[in-house]
C-alpha cells in the first residue's frame, strides 16, 4: 500500500492503538525471550484527574523505558491504576451534588454519599486511562489496579483485595506498635474540615501584616531596655514595663502559654522568669504568662521576643513541647473561635494556676478554653479584627511616628493640627499603631482555596522512627538507587529529620480506620466489626469515623497491586519491580513512604532504582499556572502536533536534574522531524526500495553503504548507553542526528546516483536503504511509537507489530568498516565546511564557485576522486584546481589530509561585508554588556525570581554564541584582505 503524501496522526494514532490493544502488545510477558523481568509501577494518577503536562512527562519516559525492554525480550509488565483521592475526589463530588440541587453529604448519611461517590468513580475513572492511551502508554491494562478495589459497597466490577490488604497492615502495625493515636498538630482545612498533607497545602506570598503589641510586665514590674550596635555602642536606652512581640496573627494571643526570648539576647536577661500580662480579654481575669528562653527566637528579628501559641503554629509548638507550656487549642473545626470548654473565667483561673506553678500542666488542656465570651463563636478573622480593636483601644498596640516606612505609607512628615479646643497636638499624640505592611507566605489548601490552619487535633499516627532506618539504609548501601544524586540528599534530609506521619483524615471517600471504641474510650483494632466486637464481649462498640489518608494505601502500591498478601505470581514474578519513574516533589511524600512501608511489611526494597525526574515549565521557565495563563494542555498538544511530536520533545528536554522549558515551537519542530522521517520512507518508496525488503542484514560493498550501515550500529549502542543511564535527552538528540542529518540528508542525497537502474550499486543500495530505514524505526519506536508503528506496516508485509519486534544487538565490531567511516566522513565534513564559509561570506547560494588546494595526501586523494561529481553538486563547486599558495581573497578551508581554498576575490564585497557583521557585532557587544552587568549585579542575583535570572543567563548565551559566529565570519573576511 502506497504511503500517504503525510502522517494523519489525528486519523491513526486511535487505530493503531486498538491494534496493538487487539493484539495484546502490552500483556505482561508479552514478546518475553529472557529470564529476567522488568516491571514498572504507574504513580497513580487521581481517580477524578485528567492529564496534566507533568502526567505527559512522567508517563513518556514509563513508556520509553517500558517498550524499550519489551523489545528487548525482557518479561515486562507496565502496572497501571489509580488512587481513589479522598479529600479531591470527595470534592467532586459534593460540588456536583450542590451543583445538581441534590442533598448534600451530611443529609445523605455516610453510606449514601460513598455509593454517589461510587457512581461518580465508574462514570470518569476511566477518563485518565483513555487520556494516557493517547499518549501512547503501552501499560497492561487488564490489570488496572485501583487503591479502593474491594472495599465495603463497591459496585460489581470494583472486585479486589486492595483494600482488605490496607486494612491488613493498619491492624498489623497497630499490634506492633507502629500506629497509634495522638493529639498533635496538624495542617488543618476548615473548609473540608479535616487534615491534610504538607503536599497538598500551597504556601502563596500575599499582602499582610504585623501587629506590634506590649505585653505588660505583672505587677507593675519595669526593666532598662538598651539597644546596642555591633561594636556594643549604647543606640537607644529606656525604662519599660513591657516586652514587645509583634505578630502576624492576633488571634492566637488568646491561646499564648509564653513569650520566649533567646538565651544569649542580654536586653530581655533581667526579665527572664518574670511572668507578664497577655493583653487582651477580660481586665479582670486578664492571664498572666511566663518569659523564658529557647534557641528559637531570632535576637535580630523584630524584637527578639516571640509569643509561644503552641496549638497554633508550628515553630511555636516545638519550643512548648521542649519547656512544658501547655497547648491551648482556640478553634473549632470549621476554623471559628471555640464555644464549648470551660466557661471562660474557670479557664482562665486554671491556666493562670499553671503558669504560676501552682497546678501541673496537663498533658491535654483541650478542656481549657482560653477565648472570651466576647469572641467565642467568631470567625478567626472577625476575632482577628475585634482583638486588634481591643488591645489598641486599651493603649497597648506599639506606637510610631505616621511616617514611619514600615507602615507601607509614603513617608511623609506628619501634619502638626491643632487638637479640640484650638490647642497644638503634642508629638505624642501624633502616633500611630505600628503595624507592618508586608509580604508575609500564607498557607493555603490547594482544592478549598481556604487559608490552612495549624491544629491540634486527635489523629493516628505512623511511628516513622521505628520504621525509617531500613529505608536509609537501602539507598546509603546502594540496594536501591536514586539518580540524580541531588535528590538523594532531598532523600535523606527527610528520612533523618523524620516527623510521625499523621495518616488519618476527617472524611468519608476512604479506607475506614479499623479501630472501634467502647463507652469508655478503649480501642479495639481489627479487620472487620465481628472480630473487634469478639475483643469485647457484651459491649457497645463505634467505630472511628475517620479514614486513612491517600499516601498510606499508595505506599503499598508496589505489593498492593500485585496481590498481595496473596502470594501471587505475578508478585513472585515482578516484585520487587525495577525502576520508579516519579516527580522530585513527592520523593518525601511517596517514594519514602513506599520504601518504609515495604521494609516494614514485607522486608524487601519496593524498586531497584528510582528516577526523578524535574519539572515542565513554560518557554521562559516560569512554572505552569491557571493564574498566569501559561498552562500547556497535553492533550491540546497531541491534537495539534501529534502524541509523537509532543513524546519526542519531552524526551529530547529530559536531561537529568534540569527543569524543561516547554513551547510549541519546539513541538512543531519536532513534529518536522516526524514528516522529515515519512518523506525519507516516501523517497525509498518512489525508488523501489521496499519491493524486496532483504531477509537478513545486507553486506554491502558500496562504500556508501558501508558507511551507513556503521552509524546504524554506532547509533544503536549510542542510545542503549543513553537509555541504560536514563538519559533520556541524549538518546533523543543522538537519534535525531542520526535520522535526519546522517540519514535522512546524507545518505538519501548521496545514494540517488546509486538508485539509478543502470548504477551496479543499485539493488544493494535499495536493501541497504530498505535495512536503514527499518531500524531507524525500530531505534526511534519506544519514543515515537505512532509514526513508525504507521511506516513499518505500511510499507511491506510485516508478520508482527512493531512493538513486539526485537531489539537489535549489532555491534560497531561487527558493523563498521573503518576505510569506508573515514572516507565518507572526510567527505561530509568537507561539504560541511564549504556550505559554512559560503553562508559566512554570504556566497549566493545557487552560484557555482572554483576551489584551489595546495596539498592532499593519498587517502585525501582517494576520497575526492572516488566522491568528486558528489562533492561539486552538493557543495556547488565548478572546479577544484591544485596551486602553490593561495592568491589574496581566499577562504582556507582545512580537511584532514588536505588545505583547500575558496577564492572569493570579485565574487563578495569584502568591505561592504566587513562593515554589515561589524556593525552587528557592535549592537550584539551592547546588549551583552547590558546583560552581563545585570547578572553581575547583586542585588539582581539576590532578590529576582530564579526564572527571570534563568531567562537572562539564556539570552546572554545565546547573544554571545552568535557574537563568537559573527567574529568567526569577521576573522575569515580578514584573511582575504
């Protein structure tokens, strides 16, 4: 069948998917010929997810990787699936509830609204899959896992055991000891009104503020306050009552246990140990808190001295838990001050008797309510503003001059005006509040768009430090490999500097903790209600409402999918599997996790190596974001460029450790490199070259074809070097070097005179070029799988797929003919160098010029007389003439073996061209200058956005690589005279 003018890939891609679909291409074991395995593990993609640029990415390099072994013969299994996302699907849901004027979660009752979110799972589940089928994803996908397969009312086809093999390991590692319940704090999203991870909370830069407030010293208590400089000079001295905190978050004073100054910081030594006045709440219940020292505070930020709100700041709860200060939580869930506790004057007495000692810090204070009736009940905001209003309106907010900078104002002098009655305001009444405006990083949660709140709250807990060291070790050993080296050190700073792993969630869409409660608060952890009731004869039993979080069913992905705790064989058989693919974002977050759980459950390491891989930004590095506008669409790409130009582009910009910069350019470039490939096959096509494809490797005598048939075999060990070392950009760039500059150029060109019917080099040509072209598909296949899927069945009869065809093995010892590398090479690199001085010295292209040469060896000789008619039609040569020395006005041009020369002497104004590339090296040495002294700017290094650093260092590259072609082209105009 003849080939179409072009590759339709929005026509083909879907049929030849459903081929290699139909043929089972992609089974487990499918083209297997050896012993050893090679399994992959999918991330899991959100059940409710579409795909993303960072997906493509990911997912191209799986697929690289994948083929790339199967046609190797490697048993490979590409294991697919998805994650049932708690809190994101669960979003879905209930805003298409709300959105269908159906009852929301509540009124539905748990068991309801899970079976909606069931409904929901089986109508877009497989949306990511067809997606990823578009990429060309040649996963094994009668396998497709799921994280909630077989849990309590799942519909027919959720059948699994995924979930009885969570539930299996909660209970295990509870009897071990290794989960158990706590109060800690958590981040904490009121809208969803549950915990959530550190990867799912956003911290964004936003326009805030810093309220300076005195905390008075009890009992009427004063201090010599000095400020000194670095050389101990007295700066500023005065007598005090007050120490001065500054605060970004008002609210929370209500829940202060302390204020902490640093050990060393000498202005606050004298009041170490004092207590002092919390101000604001009732004036006669008014608390009292103690000063003291921890290495926390910064004694050179703001005033030295920081509020200690133990249940509502992260920091803060670290120095509360090293000095015993109590953690008063002053939130409800939905992220309003407290209502229930104690009434506020009790509470108040008993934190007042703990912070004199007279009453031992509990270990829980949940019971001590430290909000006035006057706010109980309020939003945190509102609380935030009415706090502000007290304490500012009883004279304890810092006080400044109107024109201090600090306030964000413009700094002015203030006006001097008369007060009431006509009398001149004195200089103290024209001060103000001193509140900061400044940038401050505010948390907020990524789906609710709502600010996170830090909250103590009841939650289970992996004790991580009992299991985190196996997982250490396997990576300092070797065992378990993670390239690039970088993000080992991300590796370990996390595993060493571990925190417990909080792993329960306020929702409904999950695995349900497997604990039940009696009356008086006694767990029972078992694997279904029957058996915990067993534990407690004659007793009422509730089970705990909450459910696991996300990261704790997918760190068992690895065994989970597999079967397990069923000693399947296919976990027999690909386990432990052998590369992770994953994003360096998540290295904490799920890669360790995955190593800890798998050392804790079944004591092997879950993959032999991991890659990481950087991250897709836009064309001027800049992250991809809604809000920016910059966000590329993979799918969008694949509609308008192909999967193959999108596949291709990803995989030539994968270098290891470096972010890709992404832009359509480049994909239409290399959807360019696709038609360049199918035009080669329409060529070999129109010159009879498929009509008798050659049944084994031809041994041409041709030196063309020699030549070729070598770089056949140097590519092909290029790129299994490159893939072995997941490079994956260097095997791209070789392959497209090698296709389209060696083969597609080069030999194609060179052979047309040996295609001729009348050539004796004609039919081992046309078996070369047939033999070529074959592996060419082959080698490029794992990348681009569509278009040489489409041209190897095209183009003759073939008895397999494409995707189940071996790998080749042929070695440049076998293949390479030395004479033939060097003579075909000598001639390219000759016509090379003619076609460059010609365009330096802007030679018209279709004129014909002479050359002259002063020597030439025998092999030079050889070379040029065996390839002349080639070398002078392609280099638009006339004539080559042997002379002495070279006259006035020549272009030297070296060659191995032999000095040519292109004498240009009346062809080109020498002067008029030294003038036009003189006058653009000097507008290019302004704008290098201009660049270089921005880069070497400090204070530009400093304080721009690394994007905007990256784009500058990109332009003054690029400005100089074309100044050092400009100055070549001046030094070769030099020569002439």
């Amino acid at each position: 069948m003849a080939l179409e003018k072009t590759f339709n890939a929005a026509e083909a891609e879907s049929r030849i998917y459903a081929d290699w679909e139909t043929k089972g291409a992609f089974k487990a074991g499918a083209n297997a010929q050896r012993d050893e395995h090679f399994s992959v593990m999918i991330p899991p993609p959100n059940v409710t997810g579409s795909l993303h640029m960072g997906h493509a990415f990911n997912n191209t390099l799986q697929d690289i990787l994948v083929r790339w072994h199967r046609m190797q013969g490697f048993d490979t299994l590409w294991q697919p699936g998805q994650d049932h996302a708690g809190i994101a699907t669960q979003m879905v849901v209930e805003r298409e509830l709300a959105a269908t004027g159906q009852p929301g979660r509540r009124e539905l009752g748990r068991e309801a609204f899970t079976a909606k979110v069931w409904e929901q799972k089986q109508k877009s589940g497989g949306t990511i899959i067809d997606q990823l089928r578009r990429l060309g994803a040649s996963c094994d996908w009668s396998r497709n896992a799921f994280t909630m397969s077989g849990a309590p009312g799942a519909p027919e086809g959720e059948e699994g055991n995924f979930h009885d093999a969570v539930i299996k390991v909660f209970v295990d590692m509870y009897n071990k000891g290794l989960i158990y319940r706590g109060k800690r704090l958590v981040n904490w999203d009121p809208h969803f009104e549950t915990a959530i991870s550190d990867l799912e909370v956003e911290s964004t830069e936003v326009d805030g503020h810093m309220w300076h407030f005195k905390y008075p010293l009890a009992g009427g208590a004063t201090y010599t306050y000095v400020e000194k400089d670095e050389d101990g000079n007295t700066l500023f001295e005065e007598t005090r009552d007050y120490i001065s905190i500054a605060t970004t978050r008002p609210e929370t004073m209500l829940g202060d246990g302390a204020v902490a100054v640093h050990p060393s910081d000498e202005r606050y030594a004298s009041i170490v140990g004092k207590l002092c006045e919390i101000p604001v709440g009732p004036k006669e219940q008014r608390r009292l808190i103690p000063i003291i020292t921890d290495e926390y505070p910064d004694k050179n930020f703001g005033s030295g001295a920081v509020k200690i709100t133990g249940a509502h700041d992260f920091n803060d709860y670290g120095v509360a838990k090293r000095n015993g200060i109590p953690l008063y939580a002053l939130m409800d869930t939905q992220g309003q001050m407290r209502a229930d506790g104690l009434p506020y004057d009790q509470a108040a007495a008993r934190a007042q008797a703990i912070a004199e000692g007279s009453e031992p810090a509990p270990e829980d204070a949940t019971e001590i309510n430290l909000v006035p009736d006057a706010y109980r009940g309020l939003d945190r905001f509102e609380a935030r503003k009415r706090v502000v209003e007290d304490v500012t309106a009883e004279g304890l907010a810092v006080m400044t001059e109107a024109t201090d900078p600090r306030l964000g104002r413009v700094a002015k002098k203030a006006p001097v005006e008369p007060a009431e009655g006509g009398e001149m305001r004195t200089e103290e009444e024209n001060l103000v509040p001193l509140v900061e405006a400044k940038k401050i990083m505010q948390p907020f949660g990524d789906r609710s768009k709502v600010v996170i709140e830090p909250m103590l709250t009841d939650q289970w807990f992996v004790a991580t430090d009992k299991i985190v060291q196996p997982a250490i070790d396997a990576v300092r050993s070797g065992e378990v490999t993670i390239l690039p080296e970088q993000d080992r050190k991300v590796y370990f700073h996390w595993l060493e500097n571990i925190e417990p792993w909080c792993i329960s969630r306020q929702l409904w869409w999950g695995h349900q903790i497997p604990v039940w409660f009696d009356d008086e608060g006694n767990e029972y952890c078992a694997p279904t209600e029957a058996e915990a009731q067993a534990m407690a004869p004659g007793k009422t039993l509730r089970r705990d409402p909450d459910v696991l979080d996300t990261w704790f069913s997918s760190g068992l992905w690895p065994i989970g999918t597999l079967g397990w705790p069923e000693q399947t064989a296919e976990l027999e058989k690909y386990f432990p599997t052998s590369v992770l693919v994953t994003g360096f974002d998540i290295i904490f977050f799920w890669v360790a996790r995955m190593m800890m759980m798998q050392y804790a459950v079944v004591d092997q390491k879950p993959f032999d190596t991991v890659y990481v891989h950087a991250l897709v930004r836009d064309e001027k590095g800049k992250k991809m974001s809604k809000s920016l506008g910059n966000v590329l669409d993979p799918l969008e790409l694949i509609d308008d460029f192909g999967a193959d130009a999108v596949r291709f582009t990803l995989t030539s910009m994968a270098a290891m450790g470096r972010d890709l910069k992404l832009s359509t350019q480049r994909i239409a470039g290399y959807r360019n490199f696709g038609t360049k490939l199918w035009n080669a096959h329409r060529f070999a096509e129109m010159n009879n070259v498929f009509d008798s494809m050659p049944a084994a490797m031809p041994k041409p005598e041709a030196t063309l074809n020699k030549w070729i048939v070598g770089e056949t075999a140097r590519i092909r060990e290029e790129v299994d070097a490159a893939l072995g070392n997941f490079r994956f950009n260097d095997a791209a760039n070789a392959l497209y070097a090698f296709v389209w500059g060696k083969v597609c150029d080069w030999y194609v060109e060179l052979s047309k005179p040996l295609l001729q019917d009348d050539a004796p080099e004609a039919a081992e040509t046309r078996a070369t070029m047939a033999w070529v072209l074959e592996q060419c598909l082959v080698l490029l296949h794992p990348i681009m799988p569509f278009i040489t899927e489409e041209l190897w069945q095209t183009t003759t009869k073939r008895d397999q797929l494409l995707a189940l065809t071996d790998w080749p093995t042929y070695t440049t010892a076998d293949l390479l003919d030395a004479e033939a590398d060097r003579e075909l090479n000598w001639v390219i690199g000759l016509i090379e160098s003619i076609r460059s001085a010609r365009q330096q010295m802007h030679v018209p292209a279709g004129m014909k010029v002479p050359m002259l040469v002063t020597e030439m060896d025998d092999a030079a000789q050889g070379a040029w007389d065996r390839n002349e008619v080639m070398i002078k039609r392609l280099a638009r040569v006339e004539s080559l003439e042997r002379t002495e020395s070279f006259p006035k006005g020549t272009v030297s041009i070296a060659a191995p073996g032999a000095s040519f020369g292109l004498p240009l002497a009346g062809l080109i104004d020498i002067d008029a061209e030294k003038a036009r590339l003189q006058k653009s090296l000097d507008k290019l040495g302004k704008e290098i200058g201009g660049l270089k002294g921005r880069l070497n700017n400090p204070k530009f290094a400093a304080s721009a956005p690394e994007e905007v650093v990256a784009e500058a260092q990109a332009n003054l590259d690029a400005r100089q690589e074309e100044a050092d072609q400009l100055q070549a082209a001046l030094d070769r105009l030099a020569e002439l005279g």
